[in-house]
C-alpha cells in the first residue's frame, strides 16, 4: 500500500526515537535467556522498523550519496511542492510500505499497550517489557502508526506518484482540489504528532500552513 510521508523532522525525530526503546527491550528479553512470542513481535517490529526507515525522505536525502547505502536510497522523488500562489510547501513523498510491515509494528505497540496496562505499583513482573515502558514511548509509537497509517487522499496520491516516476526535477503546482486536500491532509498529520501541546502544535503546523 501507498502511504504519503511528509518530508518533517517533526515525524522523523519521532520514528527514529523509537530505535532505541525496541533494542533495549530486545536485549533484555535475549539476556533473560528465553525465547518467547514477545520476542519474536518485537523482532519482527524492529526489522520492520528499519525497511521503513529505508524509505523515508530525510534518511534518504541525507545517505542518497553514500555509495554503500541500500539502492532505494536513491529513489526519493525529485520535485517540490508550490500552492496556487507560487508558495511552497513541505513535500509529501509516496512510498509504497507492506501490509506485513506495517503488522509487525501494530502487533508490537499493542504489545508495549497490553504491557503498559498490566503494570500495577509494586507488582512483581520483569518481562523485559514493562521496564522503563512509560507513557510517553506507548503515546509516541501510538501517533506515528497513526500517521503512516493515515489513508492519503487518492487524487492527490495519484498526482504525487505520477511525478515522483519522471526521471527530472520538476516543480509541481498543486490544483485548487489538491491543495484543499493537501492542507486536509498535512492537519491531520499535525493534530496527530503535537496535539496536547500548545507550543510544538503551533510551531509544528507552521511548516504546513
């Protein structure tokens, strides 16, 4: 399926924040010494994580030159973005993720939610899950599943892709229709990654509108 990812720090910094949080539980699930069904959703998330990461305009922008970088990095399509008014805007780049991908992923946050729920003060339990497990990890892998799960608007969608397959550097005036649903769509993606916070929400949706 194709998800359209926007070219954010914002949602950058929040995907790679999730690296260290699933490691750090992987290492503790493989000291303990045991193979379970925990570890294996977790495995299967962080591999997932990476082919992801892969993928995502930042990482390519920044290691598209480095010659033993995977090919893809060299995919990124080449355009940018302008409004009816000649403005431009923060890009959203079409990148084409796996139904199991993004499965492995779900299945490891409704892991760490199950996980966080269960925790009660005092109990005795060390799974190699519930140590260091806090709100704010559960809530920031809760928003950005929500963003690359967020179903693009089609036509939008399909003018994106039909760039990003041309082999120059275009620039890319958006329709009236299309803008409409860009800026739709960029909120959402907004009011997913900094509602709750006044401040980051507003400097946040600054770089979209």
């Amino acid at each position: 399926m194709y998800v359209l990812v926007p070219d954010d720090p914002v949602f950058f910094a929040r995907f790679q924040s999730l690296e260290e949080p699933l490691l750090r539980r992987l290492h503790r699930l493989h000291v303990a010494g045991r193979e379970s069904d925990d570890e294996r959703v977790i495995c299967d998330a962080y591999d997932s994580w990476v082919q992801i990461l892969l993928q995502l305009p930042l990482w390519c922008r920044w290691h598209g030159t480095d010659p033993s970088a995977a090919p893809r990095t060299a995919e990124l399509p080449r355009y940018v973005l302008y409004d009816t008014r000649g403005h431009r805007l923060t890009s959203l780049h079409p990148v084409e993720l796996t139904a199991a991908d993004l499965g492995h992923l779900t299945a490891c946050l409704d892991l760490f939610v199950e996980a966080e729920r269960a925790r009660r003060p005092g109990a005795d339990r060390d799974d190699g899950l519930t140590d260091g497990l806090t709100d704010v990890f559960t809530d920031v892998f809760r928003r950005v599943m929500e963003v690359l799960l967020l179903p693009p608007p089609d036509g939008l969608l399909g003018t994106l892709r039909d760039v990003a397959s041309r082999a120059a550097v275009v620039a890319v005036t958006l329709p009236e229709e299309q803008e409409t649903e860009y800026r739709r769509f960029c909120e959402e993606i907004v009011t997913i990654l900094s509602s709750g916070d006044t401040f980051a929400y507003r400097q946040h949706r600054a770089m979209y509108l």
